[in-house]
C-alpha cells in the first residue's frame, strides 16, 4: 500500500468505529516507539520469581514451572482457535493441533531441566517448603483437558458407568479422574491440596466445563463432516495430540518425579505414582480413533511408534 492508501485506509478504519482519524494520527506525533522490553514485558516478567528459600536450585524450579504455565496458555490459545470457529476446514484444525503438539513436544524434552537441573539436596530441602502446594494444582492444565475432549472421558474409570452427559457439572467434577489424588474414597474426605484448589478454581471450572461442553475438540472434530472426519493429515494430529498429552508428556513428568522422590509422598500428600501413571486412569481424549489393542494396551505399550498412523 503507498501512502494515500495507507491514509484512506486509517480514515475508513476509525470512521467505522466512530472515531476521528486526526486524533489518533496527531496522537502518533508525542507516542513513544515501541521498544522489545516495553512489548514483551520483560521486567514484570523478570520479577515474579520469589524464593521462600536461599536455595539456588529453587530458582530452577519456578522458573521451569512458570515456563510450563505459559506454555500452556499457548496451548488454550490455539484450542480456542478450533473451538470458537463456526465453520472449520481439516487443513485449519490440522494446523492448530500441531501448534499444540509442538507445544507439548517442548514440554516433553523440558523434563530434562527437572531430571538433571537441580541437586538432589537442595530439592529435598526447599520441597519442604512447598507443602501443601503441588503441580496438581496447575488451573490451566486442567483447562486443557476439558476443552479437549468430553467429561465422560475425564472421569475416574471406576464410576463412568454411571455418568453421561445429563449429568450435573458439579457432580462429574467430584468424580474426574484428579480427584483420586485428593480424596478418600472411604471417607469422601477431601485433603488440604484439593479443598485449597477448589477454593480457588471450582466455580471457573464449572463454568468451563459448561461453555465446552459442546465446543470441545472431540466434539468440534465428531461434528465435522463424515468425509472430514476421514481425513488422514487431521486423524494422525488428533491421534499424535492424544498420545502426546496423555502417554508421552505424562510418563516425561512421572519419571522426572521418580529421580527425586522415589517413592515419597508428593509434597500435596497425593498418591502420585497412581494418579499420573496412564495406565491407571486410561485418560483418553479421542478414543474412538484408538484400535482396541492399542486401547487395551494404552500406557503400557509403548504406542508411539505408530502414533501417527491411521487405524
């Protein structure tokens, strides 16, 4: 566009809006450039990291974990993109789903900085200092996995029975799949990880779970066309999303827990080993496109091998 273009185009734009394009054009004359700290934030960025210890490698495991929570703001970011479209093309939601692959594929590799980034002593020392808060407690995550697939593939296994889609938000939230690391299931005695994180998260949650409900992944994507649904480049992303998220990333986060706690309990008192292991809890997003011997062996097998394929 050259100059007359660009003008004429600045007049349509604020005229539409109700607004005098001379006024926002004189503002230009006194706005300051935009410089990359001022755009990306860096020095609120740089100051949210506080220690409740001297510990060095503490510094290492806020920062990781804030990286995680950004990263996984992209990811809601992208799913909304898939969500919020009226009419969606495979080609559009094949691409958002491989955004978010990489996404977790980044998380995955990320593990390492957990595995070897820190001394085992210093970890010992300032989890103490964590209690009773966990990773458990990540609201974003959580988000994800509603707007991914539908609830009743969100429950704990043991009571999917007697759920279905007329059942009450609240109640499918006492019985996801997560509440086993906070609950007694004898008792029906919440620990001070879960009451704290409802505390703060449930009625969000509540009212996420309502508004994709409908809007969900696995629902955007069996609503499609019969011959969209068919589409080999989109079936292999939801495949590889659902094995990313569910196996790969899952059993990444496990065996980085595993080199410092062993068999410790998690610093939220969970029975973490059962809670993340796949295997467990059988979390599936898009099971309808999983053969029944690899359903049958999800998270035991290792499937990514031929996560990519079609069955």
């Amino acid at each position: 566009m050259n100059r007359e273009e660009i003008l004429a185009a600045i007049d349509a734009k604020y005229a539409a809006m109700g607004q005098d394009p001379d006024v926002h054009l004189r503002g230009l004359l006194y706005a300051e450039p935009m410089t990359y700290w001022d755009f990306i934030q860096v020095d609120a960025l740089l100051g949210l990291q506080t220690q409740r210890t001297q510990l060095p490698d503490e510094m290492v495991f806020i920062m990781y974990h804030q990286i995680n929570e950004l990263l996984f703001k992209m990811i809601l970011w992208e799913i909304q993109q898939v969500s919020k479209s009226e009419q969606i093309s495979t080609e559009k939601f094949s691409m958002h789903l491989d955004r978010i692959r990489r996404y977790f594929d980044m998380l995955c590799s990320s593990f390492d900085i957990m595995g070897d980034g820190m001394e085992h002593n210093q970890y010992m020392k300032f989890r103490d200092t964590l209690t009773p808060a966990s990773g458990f407690q990540s609201a974003q995550y959580r988000l994800i996995e509603f707007a991914s697939t539908e609830l009743i593939n969100l429950i704990d296994y043991r009571y999917r029975a007697n759920i279905d889609r007329n059942t009450p938000y609240e109640h499918a939230l006492e019985h996801l799949y997560w509440q086993a690391a906070g609950k007694d299931y004898h008792t029906g005695e919440k620990s001070t990880l879960l009451r704290n994180f409802e505390k703060k998260y449930k009625k969000e949650f509540l009212d996420f779970m309502e508004e994709y409900n409908t809007i969900n992944l696995w629902t955007k994507f069996k609503s499609l066309p019969e011959a969209d649904r068919r589409d080999p480049q989109l079936v292999r992303a939801m495949r590889h999303y659902d094995y990313t998220v569910n196996v790969k990333w899952v059993m990444a986060h496990l065996n980085a827990a595993k080199k410092y706690l062993g068999d410790s309990e998690a610093t939220g008192g969970s029975d973490w080993q059962k809670y993340m292991h796949p295997r467990y809890q059988r979390r599936i997003f898009f099971p309808d496109l999983w053969s029944e011997d690899e359903l049958k062996n999800w998270g035991i097998t290792n499937l990514e091998s031929y996560a990519d394929g079609v069955s």
